[in-house]
C-alpha cells in the first residue's frame, strides 16, 4: 500500500510549470485574484493523454499546492490518486461532460459576479431566458466559432455571441444532464451559463480555456455596465 | 522581568506559517487587498488551543509582524503578552464573544464597503431593517447551515440566507452586549453585520472562518449590483 | 540557417531590463493587471533605432517571454526575426502608422473596457459620435498637447481633451487606412478610441506612451462614472 | 563639485527601509496600485529632522528609487540634492504649507477617482459646495479631531467630517494661496480636497498621513456609491 500510495504521489510530483497538477495550482492562484473561485468556489481540471487532474471540493483555490490533486483514469473513471481528507469537485461529472463530449482538454468552472448577474438579467426578461447574446464587440473574437474543420478559428465581429443559460440545481453534480443536453443543443458553444450559479467553460487546451474565459468574463462585465447605462447588448 | 519577556517573545515566534501569529499576519495582508482592513480598520483573532492571539489596535494591518500580536489566556482572559507601545483591539470583547457562546476559533472584523452598503440598504427599508435576507444563490452554500449535529453541512441553494444586523455604537467594546443578543437571537447565525460599520464572522477554525468571510462578502457586493440593477434579493 | 537563427535571437536576448523585448513583458504583465489585455487582447511595440519589436498575436500577455517577439526592420519592413509557431501581431500595421506619421518610439493598443464605454457612450450622441470630448479635468494634463516646437508641453487644465473615434472593422489590419486618416485629420493626436473595440495609444518614448496610455484610461474610466452620475463631460 | 554630489547622494543612500527616500519609493508602489497616482499623477513627501523629502515630478510612480528624490533643507528651503534630469515636484509648494502651517511630517497628494467624483458631485450642489459632509460611518473614526491637545484622538462615530475644497488652478504651485487660506479657515482639517483634481493629506508622521490617505479615500469611494444608490451622505 505504501509503493501503491508513492506511485500516485508520483503522478502529481514534478518540476515541470507545465505540469496539471503544478499548472491547476497556478491557474487557481490568478482565477482567486480575478474573484472567480472566492471561498472555495468555482474549480479547475485538466486532462492529459488519459488522466484527468482534478482540484478537490472545499478548499481554498488560492492556497492549493499540487499534492491536493484529485487524478482519474479518464477511461474507466476510476481514481488513480485520492488525497486523504480532502473531497472529490462535486464538479467531476460536469467536468467530463466536457472532456467526453466535446474532446476538451481543460475545463474551469468560476462564480465570476458577472456572469451570475448577466443570468440575473436575462432571468428577467419575458422571453429567450435560456440565452445570453451579444453582438459587435471586439472581445467576441476570443470566442471560438465552433467545432470541427469549417468552424475553424474564432467569431467575428459582427457575429452574435450565444451562451446557453440552463438553471440551476441544489446539488452541482445534478446539472450533469441539463449541461449534457445543452452541450447538445448548442453544438458550437465552448461555455454554459448556470443561473445564480456561475459558468462552465472548456477548451482544446490550456491555454484556450482560460484565455475564453477572461475573454467571456470581460464581456459580461462589459454587458452588465452597458446595462446600466442603457446600452443594448445587441446591436440594431 | 526579562525573563518574563522572553517568555512572551517566545509564544509569538515560530518558523511555521500556521502559526496563529504568523497567519493573522498573513491573513490581514490578503485582507488589506480586499479593503476589508483599510486604514488600520477590522482586526483578526485566532484561538489556539488555551489561547487568543489578537492583531493590535491602529496599526496597518498590511505591515504587521508575529512580534505585533496580543496573546491571552483564554480562561483567566489575562493577557500573557502585550507588545510594549501597541494598543490592545477594541475588539478583543466581541471576538470573545464569539470565541465563548459559539465555540470558534477564529473570528475575523472588516470593514467592507459592501457589507457597509447593504446595512444602509436595509436601515432604508421601512420594515425587518435588522436583518440583511437573499436567497436562490449558488454562494449562499458557502454559508454553514448553523450549529449542532442535526445543522451539519452549509445552507442549500433555495435557502434564505439571513444575517442579523446590530446598530453601531460611538465605542467598539461597547457592541458586545448587542452582539451577544444578536448570537442569542439568531443561534444559527457565523457572522453580525454591525450597522454603517461592517461586519464579523466567526468559524470553527481559520479556513471556515476566512472563506466564510469571503462568501458573504461576494453575497454583499452581489447584493448591492443586484440593488442597482433592480433585481431582488429574494427571489419570488 | 543555425547561424542565421542565432543571430535574429542574439536580437531579443539581454540583461538590460530595459531592452526592448523586455520591457515589453514587463508592460504586458503590468497591462494584464489593469485588465487591458484580457484573454490575448491588444497589443505593444517598441521601436528602437531601426528596429521594431513586436508582441505575438493570440498569446497571454502576462506569460509573454523575450523570446515570443518579432523584430522587423523599420526601413525594409521585413522581420529580421519570426518566432516559430507564433502568429505576427494583426496590429503590425496600425503600430507602422504611429512610428511612421507620428515618429513614435512606442505604441500601445488595449482593449480596455472603459475605452469601449466610452465609444458605446459616443455611439448613440445624434451628433459629433467620431469623437471623445472632455474638459476641466486636472487628469486631463497628462496629455500632450500635439507635436512640433510650438506644441511644446502638455494640455492645459481648461483645454478640453478630444480623441478621435474610427470605426471597427471585422478584421483588424483593415483599421490602417482610416487609423491613418485619423492621424491626418487630427495632427495632434496622440491617441485614436476604436468603436467597440478599445485603443491605440503612442509616445516619442515608453514612458510617454505608458503614462498617456494609462491617464487616458483613468479619465475613460472617470467619465463612465461621470455620465452614471449625471455629471457633463464637458464643464459648460 | 563630485565631492558635493557624492555627499548629496549619501542623503538618499541607506539600507534602513524606514530612511524617508526609501520609504517614498515604497509608499509610491503602494498607492499606483491603488489608482491614486496614475500616470505620472500624484507625489509623496517626507519631513525627517531638518529635511525634506520629495518625490520628482512627471514620472512613473511605481518605478521610483531613492536616487530619483529631491532632498530640500527645511529651513532654508534651499535643495540639498536635486537629481539630475529629473524636474522637482509642482507640490513642493503645497507640501511645504502642511509641513510649515501644520507641523506635519508627511504629505501625501492622490489623483483618486473618488475623490475627483465626490468635488464633481459637491460642485453640483447649489450651496456648501466648497465642502464635503459625510457623518455616521465608522470610518470616520480613522480621521483625527484636530490639533493642539484638547482635539487629542480621532473624530466620533457621530460626528460630521468635513473636508474643504478649494478650486483647481491651471498650475499646481499656484494652488498654495488658497490651500493655505484653507488650512487657516479649518483649523482642524487634515486633508483639502481640490475640485476636479484629488487631494492633498498630511500627517504627524507617514502612517497618520497614509493611513488617513485611505480611510478618505474609502470615504470617498463609499459617498459615490451611496450616491448612486440614492443614499444621503449626512444622516438626518
């Protein structure tokens, strides 16, 4: 039990910055200070060939050191590596939605304000409360088009941004369904919103995933002032 | 006498950053970043074992050291080390009181403007101006359900999350009695808004109490965009 | 083809913090934080002698190394060096027209928010939605008054600040033509707002177009505010 | 002559974070974090014995060194080292006031957006437009009574602060008439506001100036949201 337990440590122990379990840490650092994952909310993981590092439930993001990583066999979905005492993210199943349906590499879940008050907003119109859309604005050209070879490369700038918004439940893994379904209905989309709640974002790497959320995160925030100010989110 | 200072020297001095001293130290640098302790304001206490450790009074708090800490005794509420100079916090009677009636560990003062803002949101309101109430909100399970075995766990996404609000006095020690009512009155209640003041939140270690501290602070200023934006607290 | 290699990195390798393809790091890493580079947003170039040097197009700006930079050749416009794999910034063109016309050494272009406020707040004016005008502000001193002996010096308190408006366009090279008539229209000019989009700020040096760059952003993001008071930018 | 400046450099040379040049850089970082010397804007000094201590003019703040300080003998007024290149600080005069009519031994002049709203939300107002009035906030206990040993301490929790605002001139120095008529007419104040501009704070050492420098600028930050929110700044 002890070489079985020294293996799995194995799995999280490196030099490389590059490294999942080193990288999720670094991420959660800046996503802490961005007031994405405030009081152990939100939450990060990565696959890599057939792992997937996983943050645990409940801990501070920004304090998080690479031996509190979650790994699991993406194939059989078992636990290579569990750390005593800490709890597995009540995000996994969601996370793999993304892993498995949509081939993603990363997947980081926040409670960025702005995305849960852009649900709030739209929550409050009559109709087409399932979706945030927005229009003309440069930052929309972070947003991937879609999936597949002639979606290639990202929208543009007339182009109208749609996320999903799909509600919230009281256990986070029960939104496994409604972000399946959406993950279907929405065949292009790279993110779901969850009302009240916060986003779901992924990408074919690292790299992508984070950069598509600061990119979807500043055009909430840019949506939320433009609301204040009377501003349409669509142009006319 | 030297001796006798040695001695005290020696509580506050430790190599490890879980030290109570070196972790207030720590913890109100993170908190200065926040602005939740500007200008020598809000204050930190940690329980260790039979004794308080207690940022002192009027200092900046981004600057203090270990050797800036009051200890005392838990019991005979003596103090065991008092830095020559520094003034001991004017609220060290309200961080026993959480400390005492509620069993906590750690118990943390800020003066957050938007724990500000939402006690002048409610003082308007012609009715139940003694409480701050939101519901339907994922941050909201940040929030511990209250105290006991059967309120194990955090409170749940369609709960009502209620925080006591107490009025200011002229003289900070001069909140104990009120505060003490308020945790009297509210036996579930982690933390007191105190009115066009701030707040305190108290867990049962530093972690509970520091994210505890964060979530509701993300619920404030929440709180106060959703005011702007015309949206209510508490969803119908 | 080694030796040729060697000798475009020899370009972007130095000690010196203050070689161009560090102090362009430098800067990124500062912008990140001041949320104008969000999610591989905008861009910055340092011309030195008859060298430019160039951020990559698509990278997170905050991770940038020396090694991610293009150099080009002023006079020839050919790059004298093209980092493997990385894409050539699309604001290359709009940079040249700064170094060219306006004889600038530095050349900053951020996607800031308040920046793209600022033109949505301009876009619905009935009237004068080309420009950005602004008055009475002691910020407003930070701006250089124009170019040539006469226009020695920075505005005055009572000037009023004015910034031309272009219009976006889907791809961002296509700005040249109207960034450059811009420039013509306005010759004292040190900065050109982009409809939706954000800003392209320059200097005679780094630290006039840094400091520009970043009193600019303080009275967009002032002006923001001013209008959510009700308060005319211009002091009638 | 290199005599001179070797002895002039030695007034700015120590490994004492405490030595006032040191201290300045330090405190400079701080408040461009802050947002209160954005572009070049702002300045810093320090009375220490007989010296004075002066952050140059127009240049980047966080970027500041000891060798960049004017150092100016008190008495005299005559400067002891002026760094070469550099130009002094348009504040001088004003400093000098706060050190002269006030025996103050630090002064601290921001650009802080709060600050500049709360004269454009006071210049608004048909009467008492030449003060701002705020009362009932416990942060106003972080701002001192006054001067001379009946004012000993800090305003109340009820009290009503008042800082004054003088008009902005087109050149700083030229502020120093009515700042100093304003020192005299507020016996009591610490800080002056300058409309459209910041605002100029001192102290009887730096953490009283810096410290003060922060609870107004909370102060501040808190009347415009309260502003917003429809909230009266004095309690009726």
């Amino acid at each position: 039990m002890a070489a079985l337990e020294q293996h799995a440590d194995a799995l999280v122990t490196s030099d490389d910055p590059q490294h999942p379990a080193n990288l999720i840490c670094e991420l959660c650092r800046k996503f802490y200070t961005l007031g994405w994952v405030t009081g152990t909310g939100g939450g990060t993981s990565i696959r890599k060939d057939d792992k997937l590092f996983i943050a645990p439930s409940g801990v501070q993001k920004e304090l998080m050191r690479p031996g509190d990583m979650f790994v699991m066999d993406f194939e059989s979905k078992e636990y290579l590596r569990r750390p005593p005492v800490l709890k597995p993210s009540a995000c996994t199943p969601l996370f793999l939605a993304a892993f498995t349906l949509r081939n993603a590499e990363c997947c980081i879940h926040t409670h960025s304000q702005w995305a849960v008050l852009v649900t709030l907003l739209c929550e409050r119109k009559a109709s087409e409360s399932n979706v945030f859309a927005i229009s003309t604005l440069e930052q929309i050209k972070g947003v991937p088009r879609g999936y597949g070879p002639e979606k290639k490369g990202n929208l543009g700038y007339y182009d109208t941004l749609k996320i999903p918004i799909i509600e919230n439940t009281p256990h986070e893994e029960d939104l496994k369904d409604t972000l399946e379904q959406a993950i279907q209905d929405w065949p292009d989309a790279h993110a779901v919103l969850v009302k009240r709640h916060g986003i779901y974002v992924w990408g074919k790497d690292v790299a992508q995933a984070k950069t598509l959320c600061e990119s979807l995160d500043y055009i909430f925030q840019l949506a939320v002032e433009m609301h204040k100010l009377g501003l349409p989110w669509v142009k006319e």
